[in-house]
C-alpha cells in the first residue's frame, strides 16, 4: 500500500515530507540530509515508474511507503492508495512563497494575482507540470474517500506538538514528547535552511540540488502572513474575495 503526501506547490509538503522521515526512520534522532528525504520519502514527480508500478528504493521493503506529489487524487488514483496527509496553507502566503522563490518582479505582481485569483492556478504549474488548481486539489482530494489527514500549515507553525501528534497517532506511530521535541529541532526551519545552504555550497546531492532550479532558497521564510510584506490592500482584497469560502471552511485566516 501507498502513503501519499500532497499539497498545492509550496504550502509545506516538503516541511511534512521531514517529519514524516523523522518519525519512520530516524528514530534514535541521528544526523540526516536531504538524501535520505529523497530516499525514504521519494517524490512521485521523480520516481521512476515501469507502466503503473512504481521504482522505489530497496531499503523501503517492508517498510511504510509515503509519497509526495502534486497531483489530485485522479491522476495517482491507480496506485494502491492506504491513508492521504493533506496540507493545506494559506492561499495568499502560498503566492507569496511562489513569488519569492520564483523571484518574480514587483511590476508583475498584479497580472499574478489576476491570474491566481480567477484560475486559483498559474500557468506554470498548469501547463509545465499539469498540477490542479488550488481549489480543484483540494476538492479531489477530500472527496476521494480515502483515510485522510488535512493538516493546516498555520497550525504547525502555531502548535507543532499537538499537529506532529496528530500525525503519528494518523499513521499508527507512537511518538512520544520526547520525540516530538526532538523531530522539531531537527525539522527547525532555520535548521533546514542550514542544511540547503551547506548542500548548496558543497554541490552535495540531495532534495535541494535537484529540486532548486535557480539562486533563491527554496526554504524560503517558514511563516504566517508573509504576504502582508508582498501585496497592496487591493491585491489583498482581490486574493482573500476570491478564496473567501476555502480559507473560511478550512480555517485558513489565522
């Protein structure tokens, strides 16, 4: 049986993808890279597939199988799928996070946010990669009907304990607060920013050398709100009109 990971383009999943690694396989608490994520929690962007079976790694025999994709659910609906973590983040600090990392320019942002607000999408993602729009991931997702997780990006910032909890008691571990302690001082955004930068300068293989496509960090900033930095009132007021009802229903405001 699959685990899957899924989340729209920079709302966390890497962040989750961590945690998850941690949990399962780094139980006595031991130095780690962005290797082993791409080992131990492999992105099904990158897995190498013979027709619908998937190539894992050797050492993930036996063991639990978690993925990470952007897809929604119909397109990996064909693999043999147990229990769904789904994370969803804030609409507009996910566009501030695109922007900063894709470092669009400031004279662009009103076509982006145009955009984002009438598609809940951006062409890059559509057309490159053909992933869902914000809304239409979401929607495939918890009308799947699989075991499903929603885990809210604010609240792990807010209350990792009790999120990280939710999530080992989610996926049948039992993590202690020892433990949890100790994933989240290991998972410390600083601490994973470090580890980019290490990576990035020592040309190490790893997540952040094949995932970073260009200078900017993919750990970006790790918190709520960034967009009040970013956008004007009125690209404010056009992004939180046009994702009113899913940042309400999934309490996305805080």
């Amino acid at each position: 049986m699959i685990n899957i990971i899924t989340s729209y383009p920079k709302s966390g999943n890497t962040w989750i993808r961590f945690i998850v690694f941690n949990i399962l396989f780094n139980k006595e608490g031991n130095e780690f890279n962005s290797k082993d994520i791409e080992k131990f929690v492999p992105d099904f962007h990158k897995i190498i597939k013979n027709n619908s079976e998937l190539i894992l790694d050797k050492d993930l025999i036996y063991e639990k199988i978690f993925i990470k994709t952007h897809y929604d659910y119909l397109k990996v609906k064909s693999l043999s799928i147990d229990k769904v973590i789904l994370i969803l983040r804030n609409p507009l600090d996910v566009l501030s996070s695109i922007i900063n990392y894709y470092d669009i320019k400031k004279e662009d942002l009103n076509n982006l946010v145009d955009e984002f607000s009438t598609h809940h999408n951006l062409s890059i993602f559509k057309i490159k990669y053909n992933f869902p729009s914000y809304s239409e991931h979401i929607k495939s997702w918890t009308d799947s009907g699989k075991d499903l997780l929603i885990i809210n990006y604010s609240e792990l910032i807010t209350n990792f304990e009790k999120t990280v909890k939710n999530l080992s008691n989610f996926i049948n571990e039992n993590t202690d607060e020892k433990k949890i302690k100790l994933i989240k001082e290991k998972t410390d955004f600083n601490n994973l920013l470090d580890m980019e930068k290490f990576e990035r300068k020592n040309k190490i293989d790893g997540f952040f050398s094949s995932s970073v496509s260009n200078q900017n960090y993919f750990m970006n900033k790790g918190k709520n709100k960034t967009y009040e930095n970013l956008f004007n009132q009125d690209q404010i007021k056009k992004l939180e009109e046009s994702f009113f009802e899913i940042i309400q229903k999934y309490n996305m405001h805080l």
